[in-house]
C-alpha cells in the first residue's frame, strides 16, 4: 500500500470535522415554518416566542447558540429575515445558556 493513502484518510477525516462538526451549544432547525430543537435545550418561554416568531416561514434554516470570546451568541443562518433574527437576539436568554457552557468548559 502506498504511503500516501494513510496520509489522504487523515486528511479527509480532519477536513470532515473542521467543516462539518459544529461549534453549537444549542441548535434549532427551521424547515417551511416548522421548527425543532436538535441540540441542546431552550426555556420554554423562550421557545414559545420563537414559535410566534417563525409562523410563515418558507425554507430551510438554523438557529445556533455558539460561545465566541466568552460570550454566547445567537447566530441564524438560512432563510430568516433580518427583523426574525433581530426579534430573536432581543429575546435570547444568555444568562441561560452561560451556566450551561461554564460546566461543561469544566468537563473538557
């Protein structure tokens, strides 16, 4: 077997999960109005403004919870308006999600 083959597989495994693990917290995907928590877990409050939020919505997105420079940031990618991403940061629940990630920061 060649030598560069082994070299190739690790390549690949490493491009994988740079591009296709995700940094999320928390996740919730948007599809055609319909959304679901597939990561992690929100207040209910929380969910429920963003049920208000989202009716009507056409095509596919995410709303991810990500930790950038100590801070937890709500980031929306996809079909969502700028005023539906904006409604969502006002009532994201930080204080929330910075107890979570301080523990599992203990864990790593």
């Amino acid at each position: 077997m060649p030598v560069w083959i082994p070299i190739l597989i690790v390549a690949l495994v490493i491009l994988y999960m740079l591009f296709m693990g995700s940094d999320a917290i928390a996740e919730i995907r948007v599809k055609d109005g319909e959304w679901k928590v597939s990561k992690g877990s929100f207040r209910k409050d929380f969910l429920q403004e963003v049920d208000h939020i989202l009716q009507g919505t056409q095509g596919k997105g995410r709303i991810k919870v990500v930790n950038k420079y100590n801070r937890y940031q709500l980031q929306c990618e996809g079909n969502l308006s700028e005023g539906q991403e904006q409604q969502l940061r006002n009532i994201f629940p930080e204080e929330d999600h910075r107890s979570v990630c301080s523990a599992l920061k203990k864990f790593k």
